[in-house]
C-alpha cells in the first residue's frame, strides 16, 4: 500500500479519527509479545527491525551486517518473511529458479551477499539454516515477530522522517509504543541526518549512525537526463539521492511499497522516457521486481551503509559466538 501522507505531518483530523483503532493495534501486539514463548537456535540471532511500517533501510543495513560477520570468519545466513511473495517456506532462496512473486524483493537482494531463507514461521526458518551450517541469523525485519530469541536488535530509523507522527497503524506509521520498542532494543540506527530528534529518544541506549551511499556506477548518470521510478517506502528519497548525483530529473513516477509491476506499466515508462531522450532508472529494490524480458532496459542504482563510526558496530557485534571459525564453511 502507499503510505499515507498524514503519518508523517502533525496529529490531524485523520489520525485522532483513527486513534482508536490504533489502540486496539497496540493492544493486540503487546498481548501477542506477553504470551510469547521465543524459541532459540542455537546460533546468535541478530534482528534488523524497526517502529514504522515502510521502508527504514534495513535491507542494507543488514547487508552491511552480514558482511561484517563475513570479514569476522562468521557463515551468517539471511532470514526474512519474504514479503509480497508467496512461498510460505521454510525456503532457501535460489534467485536463478525464485522471483519477487515467489520470495519477495528483499530476500532477492539478500540473497546476492548471504544464503538466505524465507520463512513465516521465523523459528522454523532459523531452524532450517542452522540445519545447513549457519553459524548466525541475521533477521531483515521481524522485530515485532514473536517467535524466535534474538540476542541483538536494531532498531533502524530513517533520520528525516523519524517516527512520523507518533501514532499506532492505521492513525500513524507505527508498529508499537516507541518506549516499548526501544525497551527491547539493543541499539537505534538512524539513518541519514537526524531531522526529527530521534537520537533524544534513545536514552542510554547505544546509537550507530550511517547514511545510504550510491555504488560508483551512480557517477556515470551525472548530467544525464532520466526518467526515475520506485515502489520503496520513501521513493522521494532515491529520487534527491539522483539529483545529488548530477542526474537531470525530468520525469518521475512513485509507487507503491514492493509495487508488483506489470510488463505493460514497464512498457509505458520506457517509451516515456524514450520520448524525453532520458535513461529509465529505479532502485535495485524494484529492478528485481521488473518483468525479466524488461529489466535489462532500466538502470539500477544500488546503495550501500557507509557507518559514520565503523567501531561502534564492532562493538554490537562483539559477542563470545560470533568470533568466527568453527561456525561452518561458507555457503
């Protein structure tokens, strides 16, 4: 679905119409939390969530994390949901036989640094990828899951838009109560310049700081014209990211979060841009989703996690079982 603009603009008419409903929200997610009984693994589990419904970055902020375990001798394995796919898994994801239909755009991305399960049943699917020599989980999203013991938890936040509103789903963007979450986290990842005050929040608890960085094959649209299109979270936020690269924006289109594109809208956008002498370029979160025949004619532009203090996320990770060396061959 989009998201709704009034989540991140003050309290309005929309969200006290809709408080109630963000109550019971609440309600039924803390109860869910309270009769929970965590299942653990084995291996350490390190889960990359956040507050908010949407897109935070924390695909690569858990990309950066699972090469950070790599660099440590450290087999770690992916685990995601798999959202807007529709294996139930437990799965492996085997991106020359799965698609977006099947596993969903992130397990894709992941699955391009890690092996990488996609499971509903989060335990299940921990449980399968230690069964294959995983000698640690690293969780994309699943924060709020329930069912499997994590030993460390970011919180990731995106710095300009913060929290939104303040507000539980459907009167605001946010998944629980922002002291409950943080009580349970082990450290809050603000991503870009914290504009909203988000570190204040954090109390004693540790803050990494990182920002989206574009690959190097992003300087070569710099004076070229394009046409960009994304179905990400935030799509405004690739599209300044463009700009600041020295790309002429002339056409841009938004979709929705994990937007399932067809091959006729696809069509449409490259005689679009083939009109306006432009490049088609989106992110490399939706090239994946793109029909296969069409995705070698759009540009995509990856990013990456550049930490502002590289040390601080040695330190989250220093951990007596994450020393690498006796935790599998890598896969």
């Amino acid at each position: 679905m989009r998201t709704p603009a009034f989540w991140y603009r003050p309290p309005g008419a929309a969200a006290a119409a809709l408080a109630p409903l963000g109550a019971l929200y609440g309600l039924i997610g803390r109860r869910r939390l309270a009769a929970s009984a965590p299942r653990r693994v084995g291996v350490p589990v390190i889960c990359v969530g956040n507050l908010v419904a949407g897109g935070a970055g924390k695909t690569p902020v858990g990309l950066a994390i699972l090469a950070a375990l790599r660099a440590r001798g450290v087999n770690a394995h992916a685990l995601t949901r798999g959202h807007g796919g529709r294996e139930a898994g437990p799965l492996r994801v085997d991106p020359t036989r799965h698609g977006a239909a099947d596993v969903g755009d992130e397990a894709l991305l992941l699955a391009e640094s890690a092996p990488c399960w996609v499971a509903r049943d989060r335990a299940a699917g921990a449980e399968a990828a230690v069964a294959a020599g995983a000698g640690a989980i690293v969780m994309d999203d699943g924060f709020q899951n329930p069912g499997l013991l994590k030993d460390r938890s970011l919180v990731v936040v995106d710095g300009a838009v913060g929290f939104g509103n303040g507000r539980l789903i459907p009167a605001g963007p946010l998944r629980e109560r922002i002291a409950d979450g943080l009580r349970r986290a082990s450290a809050l990842v603000i991503v870009g310049p914290d504009q909203t005050g988000v570190a204040a929040l954090a109390g004693g608890l540790p803050v990494l700081r990182a920002r989206l960085a574009p690959d190097e094959s992003g300087l070569a649209l710099a004076g070229r014209r394009v046409l960009a299109f994304a179905g990400i979270g935030r799509p405004e936020k690739f599209f300044a990211t463009l700009e600041s690269l020295g790309a002429a924006v002339v056409a841009r289109r938004s979709f929705a979060d994990h937007h399932p594109y067809q091959a006729a809208e696809i069509q449409a956008l490259l005689d679009q841009a083939a009109a306006l002498d432009a490049l088609p370029v989106t992110t490399a979160k939706d090239a994946v989703r793109l029909p296969a025949d069409l995705r070698a004619r759009v540009a995509a532009l990856p990013v990456a996690i550049v930490w502002d203090v590289p040390a601080d996320l040695d330190r989250l990770l220093d951990h007596p079982s994450l020393k690498g060396g006796s935790h599998g061959e890598a896969a």
